[in-house]
C-alpha cells in the first residue's frame, strides 16, 4: 500500500483539527499550512474532499475555518485513507496465473501478501485522529 500526498497532508490537517476539537474553534487552512508546511493551495483542495465527505465543518467569514463535524476518537486513519487515496489495494491478481494452476510457493505468497493487508488495514481502522494526537506518555502505553 502506498499513501500520497493527498493521504498524509489529509491526516496532518486533520490532526490538527483534532487538537482544538473541544474548543470548537475553526482553524484556517493557512495556518495549518504554515504549521504543518503544506502548500496552502493543495491544502485547501484536500480540505474540500473532506468537507464533502462530511469529516469536516467550514465556517465563512474573518473568523471561519474548518473544524471536524464528529469527535476524533470516532474516525479512523483508515476510513480518511480510503477517502482521500481510494480503496486499499492488496495483490494484482490478473497479472499472476489463476489459483488453481498456480504453483504452492505462489500460492503461499499470495495468501502471505493478502493476510499482510488485513493486518494492516485493522490497523488502521483501530488507529483514530485521537491516537496519533496522544501526548508522547499515553502514545507509547501499549496493552495487551
């Protein structure tokens, strides 16, 4: 899997309306940008996408900006992946022989390759904007 530019400015601006979630005030796309070192104008585009998707709120006027329509802890870096970069993609299977004629070995990496994806995407799906805004005590407690 390979995420663009898109998917990480997308999370990054994204974080950052995580982090004044609670106060509810809307943050400019220039400020994100400066902050975040994201061309602005990019920036904005990616901004539209997540407004039409309803991740994000907008405000107008001299005090407007965005911020996100639901609580961080509620969306996940998968579902702003998909949003912004497409579907995850695991193995182009019309490039390799058909299962049944396939060797073992093949097989083997095919089914390795495909198990890989599922980990990583409930990974992501598991992983919330709240999570990667986590001060650096919280975000390095694991529990098993």
């Amino acid at each position: 899997m390979k995420v663009g530019s898109k998917g990480y400015y997308g999370l990054l601006a994204l974080t950052e309306l995580a982090q004044s979630y609670r106060s509810r005030r809307p943050v400019q796309v220039k400020d994100i940008a400066q902050r975040q070192q994201i061309p602005e104008e990019y920036l904005g585009q990616i901004m539209v996408l997540l407004k039409r998707s309803n991740l994000v709120l907008g405000t107008r006027g001299p005090g407007g900006g965005y911020f996100l329509a639901r609580p961080p802890e509620s969306i996940s870096v998968a579902e702003v992946i998909r949003l912004l970069e497409g579907p995850f993609i695991g193995l182009d299977q019309r490039s390799h022989p058909s299962r049944r004629a396939a060797s073992v070995v093949s097989r083997r990496i095919m089914e390795t390759w495909m198990r890989g994806m599922e980990v990583l995407e409930k990974v992501l799906t598991e992983t919330t904007l709240a999570d990667l805004c986590r001060t650096e005590e919280k975000a390095l407690m694991y529990h098993i």
